[in-house]
C-alpha cells in the first residue's frame, strides 16, 4: 500500500509534512485476519480497514500489503493489528428495551410502579454499555415501557463524537402505541381505567383521529420509529374464570386504525414495527406495507400460506426474537405448559421460515425481558435451528441495516450539502468505504464453535472509536 508522502519523488515540504501528520492522526488502521462481507457471505483474507477518526466513517477497505505492519505506527496507535481476530460489522439488536431489565430480576408490573424514572434510566446507561461491549453497535428500543420520553433523551446521551456515555448506536420508538383496554399495568381496584399509580406502559389511542394525533405527537417528540400494537392478551382480566379466553392474543386496532397510523408515519418519513402474533394480524399489515413484524409465533398450526405471503413482501423484516421465547421457558422451568408451547411454536414457525427461503429477516430478541449484555442468544438460537450460520451473521449485521435504514435515507443523508451525519444518518452492518467504522473483532472459529465464537468480542469500535481492545473495556 503506497502511504502518503512516497507520491512525491523529494522529502515534504514542512507544509506539506504537517498536512500528512494531521490527516495520519485524523486516520486509523486496523489490519484483519479475517474480514465477513454480508452481501457475499464470505470471509475476505488479509485486509486493511482505514478510518476516519474525525468523521467516523471508513475511508478505505484493502489488500494488506507486506509492508502494511509499520511497527512505528502501531507504536503511535495510527495502525490496529488484528490479524488474530476474525473481522466482523458491528451487531444490531433489532428488538431492545433498555428500560426493562430481566423479568427474573423484577416483574414488568413492578418495573412500571415501583422503579422511578430516574432508576430505569440509569439502569438504562448500565444496559447500554453492557450491549456495546458484546460487540452490538447498533439496537432500535422498540417502546420504553412506562418510561415515557426517556429514550429521546437518552439517544442525545449515546450520540456524537462526544458522547456522554458508551452504547450503541441508538433508534427508538418513544412510547408505542395501543388501544383503550389492552395493555397493562392494570389496576386491581379501577378495572376500567388504563394504567396504575398513573403509569402507562404504552400511549393510548383510539379511532382514527387519535391515532393521527398519536403518531404526529410521538415522531414530533423525536421518535425514529412509530410501534404500534396490533393484537394483544386484550381479555386478560378473565383469567380467574377462564385461562384459556384470557390468554388468547386477540386483534387490537381494526384496520382503518392500523392503516392511518402506516400512512401518517410513512407521510413523515418513519417507519413503523408492529407487536404482532396473530395470523388475521400480521396479514393485514403485510398488506398495510409496514416496515417490521415483531415476533409473530401464531403464524402456526397452518403458517405456510402467511409465510408465503411474507416471503412476497421483502420490504417488511421479521424480528422473531427467538430469544425472549426460549428465555421464558428456561425461566419458567416447566411450570407453564403454555410457555413450552409458545417456545415450540416459535422454533417450528422460525425452521418452516428458513425451508422456505426466507430471508427478510432481522436479529432482535427483545433483549430487556431477559438479560442486556446476552444479546447474541437469538443469533445462536437461529443456528441451533438449522439456520446457516453465514447467514445469521448477515441477518445480524446487514440485516439490521436493512431493517433500521432510515426511509428515504438516500435522499435526505446523503448529499453535498455542508451538512455533517449525525449518528442515525451513517450506514452501518457492512465494513466499506463510506459507511459507519463499527466494527468487530472475535477469537475462534465460527465453522467449528459458532456460539463461543460469538461471545468471545475482543475488540469493538463504534463511529471510529475503540470502545474495547485486547478483551477489555477502554473506557
């Protein structure tokens, strides 16, 4: 590789000298050993990643040469040698709560009414370091589950060169959005009014009109994206007389709702995910064209028609999250018959998925209902279903971009405008030329030992920023 100063035939000027030592401080160089593309799901040998400090972008991706390992550079810390560790785009978490920890910690009810805001948000700051040092530079917290506006906040904390804490990249869905009667936490005492002790774990809406001044009000908040809860345990309060009614996941917004909430956000350019695990549900808002799909268990006993038709739309992303399913079941130990089965479902949806050929799929596991800093048990549940590992890696990397991908980013995030990229306009889950420096470095074989692998990060860096090195925390 030719370095700056070998263009000119005679010694720099002293001008010309201080440019060169400016731009190398300005730049990075991490040497891989091995480098993951996800667009041919391949393993790409001996490369030179260049960095952009400054702007947290790469700035090149090439051949290593023999004389690429300058040990006066790595003396400077200009250049990264990683040709032990396999190279990877930082992970996305498509599925995240950061102001929920483990329901085997605490209960949802109790996190909502007796947990302040002040405590679930810095339990949120601990989340979100915890998830950046496993090697997920990127999550979208789909709803801060009685937090309120919190999560706009906290994405100012996690952003820019500056930032106040270390995490992830940072999308959030403000509060999300459900319908009068369906959603907790309920009092005992006032069976007709929603929430308790004046919390609400999700914003209120009803007919058309309301969901029109819902959606403007949370994107006017600053939402990145809009969640809306399609269907729902809305007969919950039955469970004393009938288990059975009380459990069943029943439609929540009938369709002219669902449809004005797609096209008012989609009208001001945010894209919408939907709570959704019913097959009457998921088919009208694949009709509906929303943007993501969360969970969608009961696309069984008979799912191949709805996978068929979600094979059809590859502009909406399924989100199984596998994870908060198999975390529940390993939590409840067997007790709940019901929970084994839900688990059954999911894994037997996910396989009939996979036999198909689906591939409009994200990783997120709804990471808050179990353990932040476990992120990487939905990819390794995929592989544990038959999924081709290669494949995961991509869905975990790629797939996430191609799921929290702004609407009309070309537009609106690229341009010769003057206007710098905050930390939601940058490209991220692909390591080229012009999209975002998050990077990953793991030890071991992914062919021989996928989950070890995976858990073994030994090296993060988000926006050009080396957050861990060597397999310890930097900051």
């Amino acid at each position: 590789m030719t370095r700056l100063h070998e263009y000119s035939e005679t010694p720099p000027s002293s001008s010309a000298s201080n440019h060169y030592d400016s731009a190398r401080k300005d730049t990075l160089k991490i040497l891989s050993g091995k480098l993951f593309d996800p667009y041919s799901l391949q393993f790409l040998p001996s490369q030179t990643i260049t960095v952009s400090k400054s702007s947290g972008l790469i700035l090149s991706v090439e051949d290593t040469k023999e004389n690429d390992l300058n040990p006066s550079d790595i003396a400077l810390k200009h250049t990264i040698n990683l040709r032990h560790l396999t190279i990877l785009p930082g992970f996305v978490d498509a599925h995240v709560h950061f102001f929920l920890h483990s329901y085997g910690e605490t209960a949802w009810d109790d996190q909502n009414t007796k947990e302040s805001i002040v405590e679930r948000t810095v339990r949120a700051t601990v989340h979100a370091r915890k998830t950046l040092m496993v090697g997920f530079t990127t999550v979208r917290d789909l709803g801060t589950e009685g937090a309120e506006d919190a999560d706009i906040s906290l994405r100012k904390c996690l952003s820019g060169p500056n930032a106040l804490i270390p995490g992830p990249r940072y999308f959030c869905a403000n509060r999300a959005i459900v319908c009068t009667g369906s959603y907790g936490p309920r009092s005992s005492l006032h069976l007709n009014q929603d929430g308790k002790e004046g919390v609400t774990g999700a914003e209120v809406a009803d007919g058309v009109d309301g969901c029109i001044r819902a959606t403007r009000r949370q994107i006017g908040a600053g939402a990145d994206w809009i969640k809306i809860y399609a269907n729902y345990r809305f007969r919950s309060r039955m469970q004393d007389v009938s288990p059975r009614v009380a459990g069943f996941s029943q439609p929540t917004f009938n369709s002219l709702e669902l449809e004005t909430m797609i096209h008012t956000a989609h009208s001001l350019g945010v894209k919408v995910a939907s709570h959704a695990n019913s097959t009457e549900a998921i088919t009208k808002l694949l009709e509906l064209g929303v943007d993501s799909i969360e969970h969608g268990v009961a696309f069984t006993p008979h799912p191949d028609s709805l996978l068929r038709l979600f094979c059809s739309k590859p502009n909406t992303i399924w989100v199984p999250t596998l994870a908060v399913y198999y975390s529940e079941m390993q939590r409840d130990s067997g007790k709940d018959p019901r929970i084994n089965q839900i688990w059954k479902m999911a894994s037997e949806t996910f396989q009939r998925a996979l036999a198909m050929g689906m591939e409009n799929i994200a990783c997120g596991g709804d990471t808050g209902a179990f353990s932040h800093g476990e992120n990487a048990l939905e990819m390794k549940l995929m592989v544990r279903l038959g999924a081709n590992w290669k494949k995961v890696l991509k869905w975990g990397t790629l797939g996430g971009w191609e799921c929290l991908r702004p609407m009309h980013w070309e537009t609106l995030a690229v341009g010769d405008d003057g206007v710098p990229l905050g930390d939601n306009d940058c490209r991220f889950g692909c390591i080229k030329p012009g999209w975002a420096a998050d990077i990953v470095g793991v030890a071991g074989n992914f062919e021989k030992d996928f989950e070890g692998t995976v858990d073994n990060v030994q090296f993060v860096m988000k926006s050009g920023r080396v957050y861990k090195m060597d397999g310890r925390e930097t900051v």
